[in-house]
C-alpha cells in the first residue's frame, strides 16, 4: 500500500528457518536487509549488493538464491534457509561446515556462510562431483583470504563424508 | 579433530607446529561471527555519501534543500560544516613527523573536488534506504578542471596542481648524492643491463567493506565506536585527534573484521565523519561503505614504476646496481601508505649486491589515494626478479642459473646489504634449490623445449625474496599480551593486537597453552577493545608471529614461573621437582602430590597467605614486548608454470610451488593459508584486476563486473616447501610471512608469462597480463619481420 511518504509497502509472510514470519515491509527491502535487520539473522553477508561475490547466498525452496537480488516480497509464501539454519540439532555443524573447519576452508570468515550454503545446496544436488565439477560450482563466490585452497578441499571432504554417511 | 600427535618431555600435549583447527571457526560457518553491520545499537542513524562525479573542479553550487525534505533525512553536511571541527588532521600516532607540508586531509571537499568519488556531503537519515533517497536529491555542480592523472604527467611544468595549497605534485622524494664509486663499477662493468619496470593500480578488495558505528555520550563526554579495522587503538587515536579530546573519552571495540589486507590500517575521511555527525547530532550514526564506495574511493594501491640498471662481470655476478622509483600516490593518501623508502631500501633482496644507490618519487594525482596494501613496498621484488630473468636473458643464461649465482649462500652470514640492512639468518639458496626440485625445473625445461617446438608457449618464472616481517620499528615496536587465571582454573589472554582472519585467537592458544602445559580448551583470546586490552599499534607488517606470540609466550612463562613458586610453596616441594599438565601442577614421581590451577587461583585472590613471603597476589602477568630486532627476516621463493594461448593470449597457470622459511611455524595450516591467500592476490593482480583511469580521471572499474577477482576456476594447487630455520631475535624462533605470497607472486606470474613467449622475441614490462594484452604482444611478433612466429625456427 502506498504511504504518505510515498513508499510503497507490503504485507508478506515466509517461513525462515523453520519459523513463521509476517512482518509488513517497503516493496524495494531487499530479502537480504530483511534477513538481517527483521529477523536479526546476521550471518547473511553483503559483499557487493550486486550479485556477484555471493556472500549472501541463502537457500530458497532448498535452491541457492543471492539476497541481495532478490526483494523480501518475492519471499512471499516461500521457504528460506540461511546459514543459522544448516547446523543440526543441538548446534552440531553439517558436514560442509565441518570440512570448512578442518580443511582451513576459511580466515576471515566474512565470505563464509555464502560458501557454506551454495556447498550445501550443490552438494544435495550432486553429491559426487568431480574435482572440476566442484570448482565451476564454487567459481560463483569470491574469498580474498584463502586462495580457494581450503575451500576446494573442504567441498571434497564434505562430499566424501556425505557419501560415506549414505553407505 | 585431535590432531595432537607430539608430546613434550613433561608429557604435555605440543601445540606448536600442529595442524589445530581454529577455534574462530564454530561462530563464523554457522552465521554466528559479529561484523561491525551486525552490530546493534539502539537509535542509530544511517548515512550515505554525495560523491564527485569528476576528477578534479570548483563546486559552483551545494544544494542540500531536497535532501532535507525527503522522508526519513534528518541532517546533511558539507565540508564546511564537518571540515572546521577538525582539531588535529594528524591521522598517525605520532602527531606531525619532519619539518615539510602536512599530509593532505580534509574531511568533506570544501570549495572543490581532487578525486572522482571524493565525499562531498553526508545524508543522514533513519534507514540507509532513506539516506540514499536523500543523497540523490542533494545537488551538486562542479565545474570541471583538467585533471592529472597519470603519474608520468604529474611533474610536467604544465601538469595541473593536484592540491593548490601545495607548490607541486611531489609528494615524497629520495635524492641521495652522486655515487662516484658505484659510477666507476658501471664504467668498468662487462654488462651493464637497463630496464624500466611498471606494475598497475590495484586494489586491497577485503570481501568486507569498510565500517563504522559512533556513538557520542553528551554527559559522559564519551565516544562509543565499533570499527571495521586493523588496529582498534590506532583508531582512537585518530578519531581523539580529530576531534580534539583525549585517548580515554573514545572506546573503539574491533568485532569479527572480514579482511583488510592494509586497507583498514588508516580510516578514510568518510569513517572520521561519522563520529563528527554523531556527536553534532548526538545520536549515534552508522556508515556500511558499499562496494561500488569502496573500489572508487576505499583508496588504491600498487601503481609504481622503477628503472632498475645492474652493473655484472662476463660470468652474470652483480657488481652494482641503481634503482629509480617512481610512485602515484593519488590525492589524499593513508598515512604510512608511501612506500618509497622501504621499496628502495629492501631491494637488493636476497642477492649480494655489493654497492647500490637509490632515488625516489612519489607524486600526487586526481585519483583515489594510495593505502597500504600486503607488502607495499613489493614494487622492489616485482622489479628485481623482472630484472634478473633480463640479466639471464642477455648472457645466455638460464634464470635459475643467474639466481644461483648471486643468492646470498649460508656462508655469507651474517650479511648486510648494500642498503645498510643485516641479515642474520636467511635461509635464499635452500628455499630457491627447494623450489626448483619440487618444480622438477630441470625436466619441465626438457618438456619446454619439445612444447615449444610444438607450437605451444609455456613458461617458468621464479621469484625469490626476502620479507622485513616482525617490523619492529618506530610506532610498530612493541606489542603486548596479559595472562591470567581465573577462580575456575581458566586461561584468559588478552593481546595488543587483533586478528582481522590471521587465526590469532588459535595461534596465540597453541603458543600460551605449550608454555603453561594446559590444553588449548582451557584458554581463551581476547582481543580487539581499548577499554580492556593493552595498547597495540594494529595488525600489519606481518608482525603477530613474532611480536604478539612473543608478548603471550614471556607473559605465559612469567605466569608458569609464578604457578611454580606458589604450588612449590603449597606442596612443600622443589620448584625444579614440578611439573604441568592438563592445568595441574604435580610433584615428580608423586603424582598425589599436587594442586590445580584453580586451587592455585583460590589461593592466589582469597588467600594471600598461604603465598610464598613476598609473592604478588592474584594470578596475573603481562608484558610488553619487543624483540631483538627491528626486522625479522623471513625468505621465500615461488615457481610458476604456465600456458599461454596463442590464439586468445589467455594465460593459465599450471603449478605454482612456494618454499618459504617462516622459522618456527606455530600452524602450518595458517601458514599455508596465509601464502595461498597472498599468492592468488598476486595472481589476481598480475592476470586480473585492475583499477583504470581514463584520461579524464574516471574510474572504470567500480564493480565487480569491472574489478575481476580470481574465482576457483582460476587458481591452480599450489605446492608448498617448508624450511624451518629458526629465528634469533624471539624465543619461538619464529618469523612472519604474512605478505609474502602477495611480494613473491606477481614477479613469478610475469616471468612466466614473459619465459613463454620469449620464442616469440617479445617481452611485456607492464600489467595487467590480460588476454587482450598478451595477444598484443603476440601480434607484434608477428608483424615484426625480425621476429618469427615459429617457435620450431628458435629451437637451435
């Protein structure tokens, strides 16, 4: 609805983390702005607001989505993950984030949760890539810390923990 | 992960030199790390920044009326609003340094604009939505001057005077007097090689972007910051200068900072307006610099150029050198951000040139100023190992040999440079013979030669260094760490300095916990606040292996000394007969005999009488540390091999190989990570990015679509040699190596590129090595009669 101020806003509702959200919002929030100042759920990273770094990525309807592309109102009636909801129960890291541990997949840690979440997604997609396959499905964010180096063995680490689990 | 393999002789656990994972890792893959954005602070305000549209010109009109009547604004400044509360524009510790014109800073262009992107106004408004609503309703007319923008132009009688108040373009100069000595050694010398070196502007790039939160307190006449930073203590003393009140009336806390890599060492004017605006306003503002701000205006680096000329005998020894540099500066330039004198001071590297003279300039132009960035004055080895593959070139020489020739050997030490620097303990010709046997240089040159005759253009370049690490020096010698104990037997460290993703808060836990027999579980780092952690001068010049691990080891080992005495005291035992493990002091060969550390911490705080005569209570030490040397020299040297198509020029690197002589190494996964980030910021710099002017002084690269970082699918493995010599100057005989990757690789990358299509006749002196630029070089190959195409025809 248009207001005085001249801002159109809107009424949505979303599901984020498993939790229910209704919240009425400018039609130009970002779903990444309403993420973390709504819903107070600050590991979605904005790197570039552009579209390319990818350290907002999230998971909508389970598919890698950047927030920073995408308004809140296209969350309407959708199911978004961020990267506060990949841990399991008790806050026991998921296989990618504890590959990303072990295999000094990160420094900084300002990239990360981008990371963690496009791996994730790609891995529950494909879950035995090949070397290649994992590097053309990362080459979509940007680090400046580590080279990549860890990142790439942690996705393969990830995948083979997976793959072991499914034996 | 329990990847403790190594016991000490006591039985303790060994932390040092493990591959530990990081205890910063739980927060930061789950979403759970604070960046000063997810800092919440009641009341804020937001602000957004009306930027110069040119390069250079007179602001004819500043209309903010629009500004002021948009929803949600609630101020707008101008310079000469913000500009006129400035105290003390002195943004370095030390106040003004020298007798010559201070360093140019203003906080808002005021009467005209030097740099496209310089802040002209500051909206502020209740959401950074209504900020920028407001920032594009201001207007602004600037009435363009002719701008200079390449360095070259800059010293033209006729070149446009960057900052008017100021007589010139010359920033810095060098100007040593004549050396009729080193003349001579040229006169006499069987070669004498000249060669002019350029390397292009280039960014930081930390994925985080600059930040700020200020809050003023009317009644406490207190400023509340949280920073985006490198050095938490260096920013309260900026902001205290500035606005002209004292050190302990600003707190800065430095939450969980996504990179910085120099960049965050100084603030910008932006960062200092925030604190000015919330204290105006008196209520608190925030300022989250975008992407598009922080290309344009979050300060550059890099652009230098250097004629170097060496002087040899017939065999390819060095006899002398001279180098010229030359280095753009820009407009408004972080403090500490020329690096002219440590350029021309490191230079002569890991070679035993015996007599070398340098002169220098750094130049202001209408571009976004220079910060440091990774080893800034790396513009040394760029130009050094460029340098040698041309020497190799001109006698006939394979690289490697002319390296072998004149690296400075074990024998040699202690050796001080032609540039009046020592070395104590170096480790060139291993890491440079490492290199080579990992790289199997022998054989790929054998590969080489049948791919050239092939067709196919691949390379091999080495660059091999040394790094002034540990600096130690003037405002960056000390560091400081303080231990203590707490009533559950706890271990808190609390360090000067602060990781901004160097893994400090493990490091530093793997160095204290070895010292005190305890197990990295029970200690925790502290860091980053000036109301609770000692004075540091920030983290940079890869300084926190040697200065910040050499405060928590001598504080930990106060801390072990003064466990002993009181536990030796409790036990009625020998001090010598003690021992530590798992946080527990027991008596040799009686292991019923003994007391835990928060036993000893009950006794320490709520029973000073059963101390020892004489013994401090409480369980606490601290130390402020320097070490033995202003410099602690580490050395590396890096092999690349590449492909070139020669079709498209596209470049691609095969393997990369680093040997490196880091001492002592705390986690050898941080000091691969720490090389592989720098390595590929070399590769990324050589190969990728870029940050273009046009003439006019337009920035062409203000997003990442323009700006192009690597990604995985650029990047090759890379191979890591490790030599371990231990260093003198601290007890861990560590060394620093955190800005070496970016020294080593761009020289390796250019060599490489350059060795490939050396069948071709053609060399490249500058960069980027983009595919259009390589091409070129490959077609002015071919059109030049004198030299073929063919490589079959250059194979002998």
């Amino acid at each position: 609805m248009p207001e005085a101020s001249g801002v159109t806003t809107v009424a949505i509702q979303c599901s984020v983390n498993g939790a229910r959200y209704t919240a009425t919002v400018e039609a130009r929030l970002t779903l990444a702005d309403f993420l973390r100042e709504r819903c107070g759920l600050t590991g979605t990273h904005l790197g570039c607001e552009h579209g390319v770094c990818g350290a907002c990525t999230v998971l909508v309807d389970g598919r890698a989505v950047r927030s920073c592309l995408m308004f809140a109102v296209q969350a309407q009636g959708r199911e978004v993950t961020t990267v506060e909801g990949l841990a399991g129960p008790g806050g026991a890291l998921n296989a990618v984030q504890e590959a990303f541990r072990s295999e000094h997949g990160l420094q900084c840690g300002f990239c990360t949760p981008g990371f963690v979440v496009a791996a994730t997604a790609f891995l529950a997609d494909n879950p035995d890539p090949s070397e290649a396959e994992i590097r053309e499905a990362m080459s979509g964010n940007l680090c400046r810390c580590t080279g990549y180096q860890g990142i790439l063995r942690a996705v393969a680490v990830a995948a083979a923990a997976g793959r072991e689990e499914l034996k | 992960m329990s990847p403790i393999e190594a016991v000490d002789a006591a039985g303790g656990a060994r932390y040092v030199g493990q591959r530990v994972a990081r205890s910063e890792d739980a927060r930061m893959v789950t979403g759970h790390g604070t960046y000063v954005d997810d800092v919440v602070v009641p009341g804020v305000l937001h602000a957004a920044f009306v930027r110069s549209g040119v390069a250079s010109g007179t602001i004819t009109n500043l209309d903010v009326q629009g500004a002021l009547a948009t929803p949600g604004v609630r101020a707008v400044y101008s310079g000469a609003d913000l500009n006129k509360l400035v105290v003390e524009p002195w943004l370095d510790y030390e106040g003004p340094l020298g007798a010559g014109p201070a360093r140019p800073f203003r906080v808002l262009a005021e009467g005209d604009v030097r740099f496209a992107g310089e802040a002209i106004a500051m909206v502020i408004a209740d959401s950074r939505y209504a900020a920028e609503d407001g920032a594009e309703a201001v207007i602004v007319d600037v009435e363009a001057r002719r701008a200079v923008v390449r360095m070259a132009d800059a010293l033209l009688d006729s070149a446009p005077v960057v900052h008017p108040e100021r007589s010139g373009n010359l920033a810095g100069e060098i100007a040593p007097p004549p050396d009729a000595e080193l003349d001579a050694i040229f006169a006499a010398a069987a070669h004498v090689v000249t060669e002019t070196f350029s390397q292009h502007r280039y960014a930081c790039v930390p994925m985080e972007t600059r930040g700020i939160v200020a809050s003023w307190d009317p009644y406490k006449e207190h400023l509340s910051v949280h920073a985006s930073t490198q050095g938490p203590h260096g920013v309260r003393t900026q902001i205290a200068r500035v606005m002209g009140i004292g050190d302990h009336q600003v707190r800065v806390v430095m939450p969980d900072v996504g990179g910085g890599f120099g960049q965050k060492m100084f603030l910008v004017p932006e960062e200092i307006a925030v604190p000015l605006a919330a204290r105006l306003l008196g209520r608190p503002v925030k300022w989250i610099e975008d992407r598009r701000e922080n290309l344009m205006s979050g300060q550059h680096a890099r652009e230098d150029e250097v004629t170097v000329s060496f002087a040899l005998d017939g065999d390819g020894v060095i006899l002398g050198a001279k180098a010229d540099f030359l280095e753009n500066v820009g407009s408004f330039p972080a403090g500490g951000s020329s690096s002219i004198r440590f350029s021309s001071m490191v230079f002569p590297g890991p070679y035993r040139i015996p007599r070398y003279r340098a002169t220098a300039r750094a130049v202001f132009t209408n571009t976004n100023g220079r910060c440091s960035y990774r080893g800034p004055w790396m513009v040394e080895t760029v130009a050094r190992e460029q340098m040698m593959d041309r020497v190799a070139a001109k006698l006939g020489l394979d690289p490697l040999e002319v390296r072998r020739r004149n690296v400075i050997v074990g024998g040699d030490l202690p050796y001080k440079t032609a540039a009046g620097l020592t070395y104590d303990q170096i480790s060139a010709a291993e890491t440079l013979e490492q290199a080579a046997s990992i790289a199997g240089y022998d054989a790929f040159r054998s590969e080489q030669a049948a791919k050239r005759a092939a067709g196919r253009l691949v390379g091999v370049g080495i660059s091999l260094f040394t790094e002034p690490s540990g600096i130690a020096a003037g405002t960056l010698s000390t560091e400081a760490a303080t231990v203590r104990i707490g009533f559950n037997g706890h271990v808190e460290v609390v360090t000067s300095s602060a990781s901004h993703g160097q893994s400090l808060e493990t490091t530093i836990a793997q160095v204290v916990a070895d010292e005190l027999g305890v197990d990295m579980a029970d200690i925790t780092v502290s860091q980053g606040d000036t109301q609770s952690t000692p004075y540091g001068p920030g983290t940079g010049g890869s300084r926190s292996a040697v200065l910040s691990s050499g405060a928590a080891r001598e504080a930990s080992q106060a801390m072990r000394a003064k466990l002993l005495r009181i536990a030796a005291h409790r036990l009625e035992a020998a001090e010598e007969d003690l021992r530590i493990v798992d946080s527990t002091v027991s008596v040799a060969g009686t292991p019923s005999a003994h007391v835990g550390f928060a036993e000893l911490a009950r006794l320490a705080y709520s029973a000073p009488d059963a101390l020892p005569e004489g013994e401090e209570p409480g369980l606490q030490t601290h130390v402020r540390y320097r070490p033995s040397s202003p410099f602690t020299w580490s050395n590396a040297c890096h092999i690349c091999t590449c492909e070139i198509d020669p079709k498209t020029g596209k470049v691609t690197v095969d393997r990369y190989i680093v040997s490196e002589d880091c001492g002592v190494m705390i986690n050898p996964n941080v000091v691969e990570g720490q090389i592989a980030g720098g390595v590929v910021q070399g590769i990324g710099g050589v190969l990728y990015e870029q940050m273009p002017y046009d003439e006019d002084g337009n920035p062409l690269a203000t997003t990442f679509v323009d700006y192009l970082l690597p990604t995985t699918t650029e990047v090759p493995l890379i191979e890591y040699g490790h030599i371990e010599t231990p260093a003198p100057t601290n007890k861990g005989g560590h060394k620093g190596l955190g800005e070496g990757g970016a020294i080593g690789s761009p020289p390796a990358v250019i060599n490489a590129v350059n060795d490939a299509i050396a069948p071709l006749g053609v060399c490249i002196n500058a960069q980027p090595l983009t595919p259009e630029a390589v091409a070129r070089a490959i077609s002015s190959a071919a059109s030049t009669p004198t030299h073929r195409l063919s490589p079959a025809e250059e194979t002998p």
